[in-house]
C-alpha cells in the first residue's frame, strides 16, 4: 500500500528565461512522494503556464493531482488512460515510482540500467542561448561555445529579424558549419506570411534546423512550409495537447516534419514519448528529446529516460544549472555531455 504526499515548490531563475511567449522568472512545480513504508520515491509535475494542456490553476492542479494519486494508491497502478491528458502529472508519477523501486533494488537513484544511469557514459547535449539582446545573445554564444559545446541553439523570434540574421551571419563568419552545429527555436515567433522567406534567409547559413517556426494548430501552412522551406523543421508545441496515438500518427502524416522535439512533461509523460518515437520510427522522421524547464529531479529522470534509447544526435538536456535554488544532484556537465556522477 503506497503512501502519498504532494508539495508544492517555486524554483528561481539565475537570469530571467526569454522566449518569443515571454520571460519566465520563477518555476513552480509539484514534487510528489511515494513511500511505501521503508522507502520513498519522489518525482516533479511541472506544467508550464499558457502551454502546457494540463496547465490548470494552482488548486485546481493539486485537486487532479491528488485524484491520480488516489488511484493510484488503490489500484496500486498509474491510472495511464485516464491521464494522457495529464502529461505533467503522468511524467512525475512514472518518475516517482521508478526511483521508488530504484530505492527497493539499492540502487538509489539509479531510475534504468543504461551506461549513463550507471555513471559510465555522457549524452551529448547542445548549448542554449536565450533571448535578450543583440549583445547578449553574442556573448552568450560565445560562452557556449568556450565551454566546449559543438552544438548550440538560439532562441529567436523575439527581437528584431534583421539582427537575428546578423546574429548567425556573424556566427557562421567565425565557425564552420564542421565547428559547430546550429539549431534555431522560435516558438512559433514568426508570422505565417512571412516564415517561408525568413526560413530561405536563415538557410544560407548552414543550419541544422528551426524548431516551431510558426504557431501550432496551423496545419495546413505548417505542412506548407516543411515541404517548401530549404532548411529542415523540427515540431515542437505541436505535439501539445495531441495525446491520442491515431491523432499523433495522423498529424505526422500531414505535416511531415523532418523531426519532433520530445519533452515529456508536455508530450505525454514517458509513455507518451514512447508512442511518440514509435511512430516517428514508422514514419521516418527524426526525433530528440528535451527538458521543458524542469528542476534537476524532472530533469535527471529525462536523461536517464533519453538514455535507454540510441541517441545519435545532440540531446537539449542542458537546463540544470539554470535555478538558484534547484535541488542538488549529481548531474554534471563536461564540455558538452551531461553526466551522471
């Protein structure tokens, strides 16, 4: 019989977080813990306001929560049909009952049995720049990069195109497309009419691909610019709030995008990636995963849960240093992996 608390925590940012939606200061999430007597397993539900499916306000958020963890305490089972649209909550259940039974094992925090879960390998992740100015952005880059990241990307669609364009020309002027991959975000900041001829000009610059580059819900345009856009486009608000797998198959087959971007606290917790990458799979579309923002207890069962797949490309698993008060953890960067000490 599991025994079932939830707590309510606000994570701090070191730098506030600017996206074309708008800058995040502050994290809240609900650490939930399941004891079943002798150990305890916690796991962090962390919706994201205005984007999340499951973005409810914070009472009505802990009153679906607690009703979860009720079924779960009398079935003995996470109800998983009856949360798919509960993505949030379902990832930080999953979470903790695999470090609950991680506990059981001796083998704390050890939430799979992969070489990065057991401290033997990295996964390789990319760098992130955030918005902010044209000065900032540069700067940021070049940290980045100092560090030893061979994979970056920029949030855009926020400031003004033209001095984005400049950013990645000036970029592209000092590295080679050999030196350093460049992944583009812009959280569907660009206008519809305009996407197609701001893709064609970021295009000259070697890019590796641009993630949601016009809102979701626009299917038919969104379809439009994978086929006709000279660079490839990667979905990622997209996948919101689609939890059935028909639906998911279906939206795929519409827009055919070259890749999807996986976060599992929006997309379905880990069954729902699952399903996610399966279907990817069959229909010959790439795939990565990604935190959402998430303190390092959301972020460290990502990784470990990205790692029991073949990763052949950077992973974006590098938001863990990003709270002042984050929850310590012995995840660590190393030039450009994240590992597990």
């Amino acid at each position: 019989m599991y025994k079932i608390s939830i707590a309510k925590r606000i994570f701090h940012f070191k730098q506030p977080a600017g996206t074309s939606r708008g800058v995040y200061t502050e994290r809240k999430s609900w650490l939930v813990t399941i004891a079943d007597g002798e150990q305890c397993g916690v796991g962090e539900c962390a919706p994201l306001p205005d984007l999340s499916c499951d973005a409810l306000p914070d009472d009505k958020y802990e009153e679906t929560l607690q009703h979860f963890c009720d079924e779960l305490m009398n079935s003995g089972e996470i109800p998983y049909e009856a949360m798919r649209d509960y993505p949030s909550m379902l990832f930080g259940m999953e979470t903790a009952l695999l470090d609950l039974e991680a506990k059981k094992k001796d083998r704390d925090g050890q939430l799979f049995d992969t070489p990065f879960s057991r401290g033997e390998k990295g996964i390789t992740i990319n760098g992130l720049v955030w918005m902010g100015t044209y000065e900032e952005m540069l700067s940021r880059m070049e940290a980045k990069l100092k560090q030893g990241f061979r994979c970056v990307k920029l949030k855009v669609g926020a400031i003004d195109f033209e001095k984005e364009l400049d950013l990645v020309k000036r970029i592209r002027e000092r590295f080679s497309h050999r030196e350093v991959e460049l992944r583009l975000d812009a959280n569907g900041g660009f206008r519809p009419d305009d996407a197609l001829y701001q893709l064609e000009l970021l295009s000259q610059y070697a890019i590796h691909s641009i993630e949601q580059p016009i809102k979701q819900k626009q299917w038919a345009m969104m379809a439009e610019l994978c086929r006709d856009a000279p660079l490839p486009i990667a979905l990622d608000e997209e996948l919101i709030g689609l939890n059935d797998r028909d639906v998911k198959r279906q939206m795929l087959r519409i827009i055919k995008p070259a890749y999807i971007i996986l976060k599992p606290s929006l997309h379905g917790g880990m069954m729902g990636c699952r399903e996610w990458i399966d279907i990817a799979k069959n229909e010959g579309i790439g795939w990565w995963i990604t935190s959402a923002l998430e303190s390092n207890i959301g972020l460290n069962a990502i990784a470990q849960f990205a790692s029991t797949y073949p990763l052949t490309m950077p992973q974006g698993l590098g938001t863990g240093m990003l709270f002042t008060d984050n929850i310590p953890m012995s995840l660590e960067i190393r030039g450009d992996q994240l590992w597990l000490r």
